[in-house]
C-alpha cells in the first residue's frame, strides 16, 4: 500500500461549490461517479439478457469461481447482501434454467453450477464492462499501478474496519508485507511466494489469499 502521511486525516467537509474541494473529497466524488456508472453499464447489460444486476453478477461470479466458492452463502458475502437475497437470485437463474445445483463431495453443501444455456449466457456477459477497460487501456502502466496500489489500501483499511465483507487482495492478506523494499515499482512482498510484488502485479482476487488477523498493520 502506498506510504501514509502523519497527522490527522483530512477532514471531508461538505463540497464548494467552485470545486476547490480537498483532494480526498474529490477522489471519493471520483470513484463514487465511476460505480454509479458502472452499475448503469450493469443494469444494461443485465436487462438485455432478461436478469437483474444481482442475477448477472451471480452468474458470473459461477461461471468464474472455484467449485468451493460456488455457494449461495459465499456468494452472498462476495456481493454484500444477505444469503435470502442471494438464494432468491439463485432460484431465478433456475427457474430461466440457467443455474442449478450440485450436491457437494462432502454431501452437506450444494454448489452451484451453470446450465448449458447458462455458460452460454454467462460468455455474452463476460464482456460487460468493457467501456471501462477500454477507457483504461490508454493509460500508462506505472500511473495505474499507483491507482491499484492507493485503491488497494483503502479497500484493506475498509475491510479492517468492517465496512467491507469480502476482499480476496493482497492488502487484506496475512502473507503480504508492506513496503519492505526500496524499489518505488515493487515496494511490497509476498511471504508466501517470497516475491517482491510489483505495484502493477498486486491481486484483487488471489487464490492463495488467506484473511490477516483483523487489526493487523499492513
Ligand atoms: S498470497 Fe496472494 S493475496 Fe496474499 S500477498 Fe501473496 S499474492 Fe497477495
């Protein structure tokens, strides 16, 4: 995660209206206009495909996951909302015959799986953001991996205060090691590779991650 400053965090007053702003209001302002554009692209693309965002992105979320992270209850820690709501997408992805279920090796849980219809389903959705990627494209590697590295800390610090359930990244991950290395390109470590990790290198969905004790520094 990037370098804190000392002393007292910004305070986020109300916006100016010349937008003079403090840096941190304005990123927040930056970063809120950019989900609520990328929940608009999602409920576009989900409508065209006859579902709701929650159902498209339980969708790919299956079709994407692990067979031990394709439950309803996972699931519905991933996307924040309760397990009845994640349950009664599920049931409307099988009633569209899209999803169904599988009984686990361990014959106690069900996992989910996708239907043929729904793998093909799920291809055509895969590509729902690509408005943003392609805004993305275009921009220079380092700047983006000092975006990943800042947006990763505060994601870690949110997860560590509760306000966020699930995060599967580096910054929230008990064999990551903050700065312990001069390179300003790759400044943190993984303990479990025994790598230096490049900033542009970090994970946001790691399957090796494994949650820090809550309360550790990072
Ligand atoms: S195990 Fe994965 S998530 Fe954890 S620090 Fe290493 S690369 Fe990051």
């Amino acid at each position: 995660m990037p370098a804190r400053r000392g002393g007292p965090r910004a305070h986020l007053a109300p916006r100016p209206i010349d937008g003079t702003a403090p840096l941190d209001r304005r990123l927040l302002d930056a970063i809120e206009r950019l989900g609520h554009g990328l929940r608009a692209q999602s409920q576009r693309t989900a409508r065209t495909a006859g579902l709701t965002p929650l159902q498209q992105q339980a969708l790919l979320a299956v079709a994407r996951h692990p067979v031990q992270r394709r439950q309803v209850g996972a699931l519905a820690a991933e996307f924040d909302v309760t397990v009845p709501t994640m349950s009664d997408a599920v049931a409307a992805l099988e009633r569209k015959g899209l999803m169904g279920r599988t009984v686990a090796a361990d014959a106690r849980r069900r996992t989910l799986a996708l239907t043929e219809a729904g793998a093909a389903t799920s291809a055509g959705l895969a590509a729902w953001d690509q408005p943003a990627l392609d805004a993305l494209g275009d921009l220079d590697d380092a700047d983006k991996g000092a975006a990943l590295d800042v947006l990763l800390s505060v994601i870690g610090d949110l997860v560590r205060s509760g306000e966020i359930a699930v995060a599967r990244t580096c910054t929230t991950c008990q064999h990551f090691r903050s700065h312990k290395h001069d390179d300003r390109s790759a400044p943190h470590h993984c303990a479990l590779l025994d790598l230096p990790l490049q900033r542009t290198d970090l994970r946001t969905d790691c399957p090796e991650h494994e949650l820090a004790p809550t309360g550790r520094l990072q």
